[in-house]
C-alpha cells in the first residue's frame, strides 16, 4: 500500500504486476453464504437453474438422461414450483428419465422430486417419521408422489445414490471454485457438510491450493445425541491450508413457498407453524455449547418466528468468548420489526443474500407471499432497516440457489427490482447503497467469520478484487457487468482476465 514510487520499489523479480487503465482494486469478495461442495454435486447432470419454464427443464433433464448408461441415475438441480400447477408429483420427470432412476432438487434445495424408479431403489414404499419436519409427500392412499420435503427425506433417497469416483467429484469441485474466482471471490462460507466433504477438500489441496477460501460449517442436526454433537464439534476444528471449519450451522426451519418456514402465525394453509427442529429447548442448549467451545453457531431462520428463536438462543448462550467469531442468522427473510435493533444489540450477523429478491420482483410468480399474510408480506428482506439499526450485514448467494457472481447480489441489494424493467421491484425503500454493497460483500463475511480482512491496509491479508471501474460509482445495473481483472488471495493471483 503506498504511492506508485513507494510500491515500486518493492517490486522484485516474482512480482506480479497488473497495470492498465481504470483498475480499482477493493478488498477482496467475499460470499458469505453458498453450497460449492454440495451444489457442484447437485447440478452434476443437469444444472437447471436458467431454464425458462418445465418444457426446458424437462428437455434439459431428457438429455442429460440419454447420456447415461442405462440403469444409472440422472441428478439435477433447478426446478421451481411454481412451474407445477398442482401439487408437484415425480411423474413430471418420467418421460424425461425414461425408466432411469432420477433425483432433481427444487431451487431452494429444501425439496426434490424422484421417479418411481429412484423410490424403488431406495425402499420408499410410504410415509416415514423423521427427526424433524421431512417429510415424504404421499397421496390419500399412502403411496408417494415422488416429492420429499427437507432434508432428511431427501436423504432417504439421495444415500442410494453411488457416490462419485473422486476424478468426477474433484473435477467438479475445482470447476466451481475456479468459477467463483473468476468472479472477484477471495473467499467464501460453506453452509453445510457431508461426512467426507473435510475429507475431499484436504484431497484437492494435495494437488493444488484453492483458488478461494473456505470456512466450512459442520451440519448439526436434530437427531444426533449428544456424542454425536460432541463428535462434530471435534470435526469443526479441522483446517488445511486454505481452508477451515471453527463453525456449525443449524437449521431451525425451511423455506415459505413449501410451507415449512416457521412463521409466527399460520399461512393461509393453515400451516408453517411448526420449526424444523422439534425441541427448541435442545437447540438452545447445543448452542450454548458450541458458543462455549469457542465455535460461530450459524442459524438457518426464514420465518419471523424462527428469527426470533435463534435470538433468543443467542441471547441466552451470552456473548462469544474473546477472539471468538459472533453468531449469526442465515436468510432472515422476513423478520419482526420489534426484533431488528436485537441483531446490532446482541453483536449477531445479518447473512442475507439480496439475489433472493429477485423471485418477489413484481412480474415474477409469487408462490412465497401467497404463504404469508399481508403484514408479513410487508416484511421481506429488510437490508435497509437492519443496516439503519446498526447490524452487521453479511451478503451471499446461496448458491446453487442464485448465482455466485457478487457483481449480480450486489445489483440486486442497490435496486431490487430486475434490469430494464419498468416495473416496480420489491420493498425497494429497502435497498442500499453502493458502499453498503460493497462492504457487506467484503468487512461484513470477513467480521463474521472472525478474521482480520475485508479491508485494505498494510497488515491485512493478501486478498483483493481488482475491477476494470469502480464499482462504488457504477450504476446498479452496471455493476453486475463491471469485469473482474484479477482476483488475488494471500498475495497469490488465483484468477486473471485475459482481456485485461
């Protein structure tokens, strides 16, 4: 950091330089919320999240179902219901999976459809009893439709599944996280875990460093016991050279559109009025003892009810021990107004991600407010009103449920509403401005991960996103076409734009 003259003459022979005209170098990207490991798994076959409607989806999926051998699985991710006039079903994909056994993720990830094959394979036969609010949708008599709602249904078929060879899963772990890099990331915070995920990140940093880091939060779920709490508190130390745990995350509830969020009164269904995790009691308790442990807790709460629990467990876990990273609420997707000034007061991180706004843009199929009354419709998304009382905002993309590209999240937090359009957009007093963005893509992660980087001063790490313009003075709908000239991490160029 320094005048041209007082940097050049730091220069040495392995020194990377970048010169051109309009360079603006900010600190490094950060996304604070995304699935990289398990979403380059999920779009393996068939990524459908650009399809226009269920035709191409299901041609897409046709495809990528011809390309297998007969009798092996087809996967995909992508699918939105409100392509689905009724009650999604499985039978949707059959033509398309012509007999073969296949698995494809609605957007959100909270939910699947399956063909009969893949429920054969997998012994489905019926309704099921889980830990938390899964459930294997069945008809009136008994029979599953092919839907599974949360995770653990989903799980009851997707264990059935052959696991990728490690060539195939570790070419589609670097195509991701070299595709995050291309887009300005220096870092990003996984939202989850499977039992080899530690395991396959310590097998990619044999053959290369990441070209992003990683914080990895270790998944507690509502049927471990307290040994396996124990036991995952214990894998949260894990670390390698780019990468580390030293978080858990919790999901408290589900999502609005399929009626699993937990809200503080019921849909117009009559439901979303229960958590995903039955006991609230023993969620506060496990927090409380990974507050202890020294651990970041990371709450899955869309619902205003859900927020709400997850506050109070803080509240009552008390504040981090010194050094340690805060905790924080993943989603907030609507929230209590009584409940905005709790997040500043209790130091707790607002992890929202602002390309969600884009399914509530007016012209846009509204599943999600036909589940809410009109109060709550009202409350969607606050990024404005959380920054105002003074909270820590943490944006992300949830990837592979939007884009990972932080040029789109931030055009999305500065004017909710889509591109040329001339409509209006959703709650757009609550967008923000350009330097809000910018630090909630960059100081905001950083803080709730509990490092030293976000910023650009001598002692910080290495990491930064070198822009061809400034995206402070970009217009919003600029800004996600701005290009990304370099991304650097550690000192390290991990990315480097050919045309710059």
């Amino acid at each position: 950091m320094g005048s041209g003259a007082e940097v050049g003459d730091l220069r040495g022979p392995r020194t990377t330089v970048l010169e051109a005209p309009g360079l603006v170098a900010v600190p490094g990207l950060i996304d604070a919320h995304c699935h990289p490991l398990w979403g380059a798994r999920a779009v393996r076959d068939a990524d459908l999240t650009g399809a226009a409607d269920l035709d191409a989806a299901l041609e897409q999926l046709a495809v990528a179902s011809r390309t297998q051998p007969p009798g092996e699985w087809v996967v995909g991710h992508g699918l939105r219901r409100e392509w689905f006039a009724g009650a999604p079903t499985g039978g949707a994909l059959e033509v398309a999976a012509a007999g073969r056994p296949m698995f494809v993720s609605f957007i959100d990830g909270h939910g699947a459809l399956v063909t009969a094959e893949a429920l054969r394979r997998a012994g489905v036969d019926g309704p099921r009893a889980f830990a938390d609010a899964s459930m294997i949708v069945c008809d009136a008599a008994g029979t599953p439709t092919g839907e599974l709602r949360e995770p653990s249904a989903m799980e009851a078929v997707r264990e059935h599944i052959p696991p990728l060879d490690w060539a195939r899963r570790g070419a589609l772990y670097r195509a991701q996280l070299a595709r995050m890099a291309s887009v300005g990331l220096v870092s990003a915070h996984v939202m989850d875990d499977s039992p080899d995920d530690l395991v396959d990140l310590d097998a990619l940093e044999k053959d290369a460093d990441l070209p992003v880091r990683l914080v990895v939060h270790v998944w507690l779920k509502p049927e471990m016991d307290d040994a396996a709490v124990e036991a995952a508190i214990a894998r949260a130390a894990g670390h390698g050279r780019r990468w580390r745990a030293g978080a858990v995350k919790f999901f408290l509830d589900g999502v609005v559109d399929q009626g699993t969020a937990w809200l503080g009164a019921p849909d117009p269904c009559g439901r979303t009025t229960a958590p995903n995790w039955p006991d609230p009691a023993r969620y506060a308790d496990i927090v409380a003892r990974c507050v202890a442990a020294g651990l970041s807790c990371a709450t899955h709460a869309i619902g205003d009810r859900a927020v709400r629990t997850a506050l109070d467990a803080y509240a009552a876990a008390g504040p981090p021990r010194p050094a340690a990273p805060p905790c924080r609420v993943e989603h907030v997707e609507f929230c209590d107004p009584d409940d905005l000034g709790r997040f500043a007061a209790l130091g707790v991180v607002a992890s929202v991600q602002p390309a969600h706004v884009a399914s509530l843009a007016a012209g846009a199929a509204d599943g999600w407010a036909d589940r809410l009354d009109a109060i709550r419709r009202g409350w969607g998304w606050s990024f404005a009103d959380l920054d105002a009382a003074g909270a820590t905002l943490a944006f992300g993309s949830d990837w592979p449920v939007a884009s990972p590209d932080p040029r789109i999240g931030m055009m999305w937090a500065r004017r909710r509403r889509h591109p040329g359009r001339s409509v209006e957009g959703y709650r757009e007093d609550q967008a923000v401005d350009a330097a809000t963005a910018l630090r909630a893509y960059t100081l905001g992660p950083a803080r709730a991960a509990g490092e030293q980087g976000g910023v650009l001063r001598p002692g910080a790490p290495g990491d930064i996103t070198v822009f061809v313009g400034d995206p402070l003075a970009s217009d919003p709908d600029e800004v996600a076409a701005l290009p990304v000239a370099a991304t650097i991490v550690g000192g390290v160029v991990t990315y480097r734009n050919a045309d710059v």
